[in-house]
C-alpha cells in the first residue's frame, strides 16, 4: 500500500506541474486534470495497464476548467454515470468501456459482452484504466476538436505529458485519433494494418493507432473488435504463440 501512496504523492505534485504550466492566468482558464480514474485500482491492476490517448476534454462550453476527471470519477460516480456515460458525451466513453472491458476481460469480443444498459457495472472498468488528454485545457471549439490545438500543446508541453505517461507505465496505449501528434517523437514506427486500425510495439508496449471513439466511419462493434484483436495478438507474440 505503501507504494500506491507513493503513486498517488506523485500524481498530486504532477498536477501541481500540469497548472503551472498549462493555465492561462490571464483569461483564468485552468487545467481539467486526467489520468488513472482510480489511482489505487489502476496502480493495483494485476492484469494489462490500459492508457487511451485522447485530444482534449470539454468544459460545457464555460472553458474554466479547474476540475479533476478521476475525482469525478471517484466522488460522484452517479453523476458521471448519467453525464459522461448516459449523456451525449457517451459516443466516446462508451466505446471506451467496451474495449477495455474486452482486453481485461481475456479478449472478450464484442459478441461475448453484454450490453452497458443491461450491465452498468461494466463501467467500473473504467477505475482500472487511465484517460490522457494531450491538451490539458477545455477545448476552445467546443466538442469538434482543431488538432492544430492540440498539436500546439504537445509541442510546449510534451516533456509533462511524457512525465505523466511514463508514471502511468501502461502497457497498452490507444490512440484516439492522436497517433498524428506523437508519430514523429516514436521516431515514425512501421505500423501494421489490422482492419480499420494500426499498431505496433515498442520496448514490450502495445500502441494502437485507432479512430476516435466517438468516430462515425465504421460500426462500434468493428472498432471495439478491432482494438481487442490487436491487444490479443500482443499477448500471443509475448507467450510466442
């Protein structure tokens, strides 16, 4: 127990960091702080340490940020059940639910889960995994993203969100539509096409490189395969199956 304390002293002072360097003290816009939903259970997780890089959160159009992710997560969970889960911004985190679920759940696809609405608890799932955003602040455009933005906040504060992903230590990095922005500092890997997605490992990590969640393009049950499909084949390439 000793060490997760230890893990959560340093997501508290990383934190500290993170609004040093990204709020706007002058428009008074703050951070909206992420990472593990639930650091003990994340910290805890004997099976695969889950991180979905994602562009930016969303402030109900107030952008004052100054609000933590994981404590929503943690003391108001109802609330984040009905907002972020049931609400509209469900297209995104649903997806995410699934997914995860199915990579801790020995691979489970889609076909072999139950639905959220008939099993909600699946959601608790989410405690076990970690939420980046690139761009810490609450999107200036609303929920249609301007990757310039988020591309702009990489580059001048790519050495904290590097800090925060080596703490997290995940096994498995998925890319929501984010791969673009940190392609180049990977030193431009040779991915392989699985279907709708791409992948590739490095140093023992899975990186996938996949839509967004909330993307339109192809079926959720396509995208949520997909992700488990690549997470399973890692698994069997480090057994040597």
């Amino acid at each position: 127990m000793n060490d997760v304390k230890n893990f959560q002293d340093q997501i508290a002072l990383l934190n500290d960091e993170i609004r040093k360097a990204y709020s706007d003290n002058e428009e008074e816009i703050f951070p909206i702080y992420d990472g593990a939903l639930n650091p003990e259970e994340y910290f805890m997780n004997p099976s695969y340490k889950i991180l979905w890089l994602m562009k930016e959160p969303y402030d109900g159009g107030e952008r004052e940020g100054e609000w933590s992710l994981p404590d929503f997560f943690i003391d108001d969970y109802d609330r984040f059940y009905n907002d972020l889960i049931k609400g509209s911004s469900g297209r995104t985190w649903q997806p995410a639910v699934y997914a995860s679920y199915g990579i801790l759940n020995n691979f489970s696809n889609w076909d072999e889960m139950s639905y959220i609405r008939d099993e909600p608890s699946m959601v608790k799932v989410l405690g076990k995994i970690a939420w980046v955003n690139i761009q810490k602040l609450p999107s200036e455009t609303g929920k249609k993203t301007d990757i310039t933005n988020v591309h702009d906040a990489y580059k001048k504060h790519k050495a904290i969100l590097n800090k925060q992903i080596e703490l997290l230590n995940p096994d498995i990095i998925i890319c929501g539509n984010t791969f673009s922005v940190i392609r180049e500092d990977l030193g431009n890997p040779v991915t392989t096409k699985f279907d709708m997605v791409e992948y590739f490992f490095n140093n023992g990590k899975l990186f996938i490189n996949a839509y967004h969640p909330a993307q339109f393009q192809i079926s959720r049950e396509r995208y949520v395969n997909n992700i488990i499909q690549c997470a399973k084949e890692w698994e069997e390439r480090k057994r040597g199956k």
